[in-house]
C-alpha cells in the first residue's frame, strides 16, 4: 500500500498505474497531485457501491472515468458544483435517479450515461416518475416522535400538552377497544346460539346439496365442482373441522378433507362474507379463476354458496407453505440452493401466468407459496380480491396486513394506480426472504429490519455473506446467488416503473441458471 507524501516535483499520477495487477490498496490523500486520472484506472473493474459526496471536493478535477462498474444508487448532487469538470463518464453502471441540474451536467452527452437503465431526465430523454414514500413499519416495542436534533428540548409545559393530548388518544384508544370486545363478544353469542338451534355441525350431505342441517332445505346451499361429481363422503360428513385446521390468512381459514376416494382437498372458509359480490357476481368470478391452469398455482376445483358462508375448495399441496420450511426447524424441511431456486422460478412463473390473464394476486407471500410432493412450488389465494365488490384501498390492505413486508410502498398513496407491479415488489421481497432465510421484518428489542434495507445495505458493502441463509453452509453456485439478490433489490425498487415485468424476470432467472451438468456447489468465501 502506497501512502504518506508523495513528492510535488512529481506532479501527476503516473501513467501505466493500471498495470499494478497485484496492487491492493493506494493511498493518495493530501497531496498535490494535479492533471487527471489516468485512462483505466478506474474503469472496466468490479467497483461497487455508491459514489461518494466528497468528491465535488475535488475542485480542480478535469476528466474521471468509472464506467464498467457495478456502481449503485443516485448520482450526488454536488457534483454539479465541480468548476473544471470536462468528462465524466459514467456509463454501464447500476447508478439510478435523475442526472444531477447545473454546471457540468447541462452538457453531458448520453453516452457518458448509456448503460444505467434506472437513471432517468431530459439528457437520456426519459422522464423521472413520481417518487413515493417508503413502506411504513412499526416498532411495537418502542414508540417516539420524531424531533429534529437542531431543535430545543421541549419544556416542561410542552412536556405536559404532549402528554395530555397522549393520554385522551389512549384514553379514546381504550374506549374504541372496550367497544368493540363487546361487540363481538355479542356477536359471538348470537352465532352460537343460532348454531346450537341446528342438529348437525357443518357438512355435506350425500347429494349436491351442502347444507346446515341435512333435513332443512331453506338453509341447503349451491355446492359446484368444475370437473367430476361431488362425493364429500358417503354419508354426512363433518367438513370444517377444527382438528383439520390447515392454516388462516386474511381471507380466511383452510381445513383439509378427505374426499370419498381417499383424496384430500383444501376448503377455504373466507371471512369476508359482508363484503362478498352478489352471487351471480361471486360465481362469475370464481368460475373465471377457476378455469385458470399453471403447474405453478393451486387448481380450484369447486366452491360453495350461500348468502352467510362461502367455500373455495382447492386441490391439497401435501408439503405446506413455503413460510413453514424457511421459518420452522431445519431437518426434513430445510432447502437446498437449488430447491430454494426452483421455488423462486416456479413462483415467478406463476405470477407471469396470472397477470398474461389479467390477474393480480395483491397478496404473495411465503405462507402462499405451497409446495408439493414432487419440490414444485404452488402460487394460492390469488385473484381473491376479485371476489370483493370494489377494491378498496382500505379494506384490501386491511385484508392483507398479515403481510407485512411484502407490500409495495403505492398501497400508501392514493393517488397511485394499484398495478400487477405490486404483485412484483412482493415477488421481490419473497426472494430475498429465500436467500437469506430472514423473514421480510424482524423486530429486534430496540430496532426493526426491514429486510430489503437490510440486503441493500450489506451488498453495498461488500458484505454479501450477510445476504445468504447460514444454513447453506455455502453450498450454492456464487455465479446463481449474487444475480438473484440482485434481481430481487431490483424487483423491491420503490418506483413501480423501475420494476421489471414477471415475464421479464423468468427469462431473466431462466438466463441466471447454471446449467444443470455444471451447476457444482461453491463456497461464497472460496
């Protein structure tokens, strides 16, 4: 390492530095070094992070040239401010934002930027979209306003108006909380006195007919299966089982039973009766999804209806959701790199099929993804939202809050059309979620890590060992890991213009794979 004063009578960096193929680390600081830097240098190298503010103070720079690099995040605004700037190239890098206004800038040419597809303004004559604020997350360990570090420490008086106006919204927090335990509690009584008036519990008879009571037709229902006849049993056949209880999302709750061949199948039970279509409505849309067919999602096979409950029966994915392997235990439930990639491509695969229908699933996340005996991951509960009569911002995120993490900052504004590109950003999430094996938010005693955050930060840093699940042990092809986080941060880019496409992104993972007589294990740190 080179380092200390370097004599003046020397003047300029000499050429031919970038020959120094064994060089490690130069250190040219406080000097008087003048004229540029030397052609290659910098470019055509592996850089990687960001480009450092400080270096609008180098008031007497001329010519810099970083291309070929894999340099990220927005081009420092002060850049602008360099007096004796005259190239600065820039060009196949991961820089995205808008080109810094002013000075060196007003005259760049295109080239100097080309191969940065997420930078955007007039030189590289693509419009900057709206930016949008970032996904909110709450600590439920801590809570404090924020205050401005320059600003003075409140006074006692503005201490106590801070802590009265607390105490009524607590107060008022309380009172809404009483509220509404006793409106259920009374709810909760009226259903079960009215299910204790029925002779049976929920279940099928041995017709067409589902009913609450086998021998009361005005309760009977609509009970329909896309392909072949209903046979539940052979007799009455208790159906929502608490004991079969598979699982409960936001929709509703999932219990396994055994069809009278000895095959099981899944019964949704969706808890968003008051909101549901009409039934001609309800039908409608369920018979549209349940024409939709991919290896990648769960086949729906039939649904009941009445006007208090409605059932979505679907096929039976006998390993469970992806959540349960990634988060509970290791053993028979731990993935291997190349399971973990299979999840990731089949899933995508499925969004793409989905939204090529007109489908957006709104809702993607681990305990979504189910995977089947054969390691196939299987893409549930989309196109759900459909069965709602208007998709209303608030009751949709309120269905869904389950998945914190996943959803896309535009859920927060109104004014920002909810796109298929939402279903991308929780695709996004959900990758890094199987590479790291760390759930989307974790909360730690005094802090929250947002997952993305988390991995942006640490690549950034070069510390990409933080982004790979420990439990691999380094079993993974490097040359398949490092594209995929990186397709995932891209996916998790909080513009939904930014974000590609789900085609796009299998013929990306498709491009990314090794292939499959090749695709030996490497460790990360060699």
């Amino acid at each position: 390492m080179f380092s200390g004063n370097v004599p003046s009578s020397i003047g300029e960096i000499p050429e031919g530095v970038e020959a120094l193929k064994n060089l490690r680390s130069i250190n040219l600081a406080r000097n008087s070094f003048s004229g540029k830097i030397p052609d290659g240098i910098l470019s055509k190298n592996k850089l990687s992070g960001t480009i450092p503010a400080a270096v609008a103070k180098l008031t007497n720079l001329k010519t810099v040239d970083i291309s070929f690099n894999n340099l990220t995040g927005n081009l420092p605004k002060q850049l602008s401010n360099l007096p004796n700037l005259v190239t600065f190239n820039l060009s196949h890098n991961n820089l995205e934002g808008e080109l810094p206004a002013g000075g060196f800038f007003n005259t760049i040419s295109p080239s100097s930027v080309s191969g940065n597809p997420f930078i955007c303004g007039s030189v590289v004559n693509k419009k900057c979209p709206v930016k949008l604020p970032k996904p909110i997350v709450l600590n439920p360990n801590f809570s404090s306003p924020d205050t401005d570090p320059g600003s003075p420490i409140p006074t006692l008086g503005h201490k106590r108006n801070i802590l009265s106006i607390s105490a009524l919204i607590a107060i008022g927090a309380a009172a809404f909380i009483v509220i509404g335990v006793i409106g259920i509690t009374v709810l909760n009584l009226r259903v079960r006195s009215t299910a204790s008036r029925s002779p049976a519990a929920l279940a099928f008879s041995a017709g067409d007919d589902f009913s609450r009571s086998p021998t009361t037709d005005a309760n009977s229902g609509k009970l329909v299966m896309f392909s072949g006849e209903p046979d539940f049993s052979s007799g009455a056949h208790a159906l929502l089982n608490k004991d079969c209880e598979l699982g409960r999302g936001g929709f509703g709750a999932v219990y396994q039973t055994v069809l009278g061949d000895g095959r099981s199948v899944a019964i949704k039970k969706l808890t968003v009766s008051s909101l549901v279509k009409s039934q001609e409505d309800f039908e409608r849309e369920v018979k549209k999804l349940g024409k939709i067919r991919h290896q990648n999602l769960v086949e729906l096979e039939g649904y009941y209806w009445t006007s208090s409950l409605q059932l979505l029966i679907y096929e039976f994915v006998s390993r469970g959701s992806l959540y349960k392997h990634l988060h509970e235990g290791s053993g028979e439930n731990f993935l291997s790199w190349n399971e973990r990639f299979n999840v990731i491509l089949g899933t995508a695969k499925a969004l793409s099929h989905l939204h090529h229908s007109n489908i957006i699933h709104y809702n993607i996340k681990s305990t979504n993804v189910l995977i089947d005996g054969y390691g196939e991951p299987k893409v549930g509960d989309y196109g759900l939202a459909r069965l709602l009569p208007m998709l209303d911002r608030y009751v949709l995120s309120s269905k869904i809050q389950s998945a914190l993490g996943y959803m896309a900052p535009e859920f927060a504004c109104k004014t920002v059309k909810i796109t298929e590109k939402c279903d991308v950003y929780g695709f996004g999430v959900l990758v890094l979620e199987i590479v790291t094996g760390k759930r989307p938010v974790e909360y730690m005693e005094d802090d929250v890590v947002v997952l993305c955050d988390m991995v942006r930060g640490a690549l950034d840093e070069g510390r990409v060992e933080e982004c790979i699940d420990e439990r691999l042990q380094g079993k993974f092809p490097v040359e398949e890991v490092i594209p995929v986080i990186k397709l995932g941060l891209v996916c998790t880019s909080q513009v939904p213009s930014n974000r590609p496409e789900m085609g796009e992104v299998v013929t990306i993972l498709e491009l990314i794979r090794c292939p499959s007589g090749s695709d030996g294990q490497e460790e990360l740190l060699g």
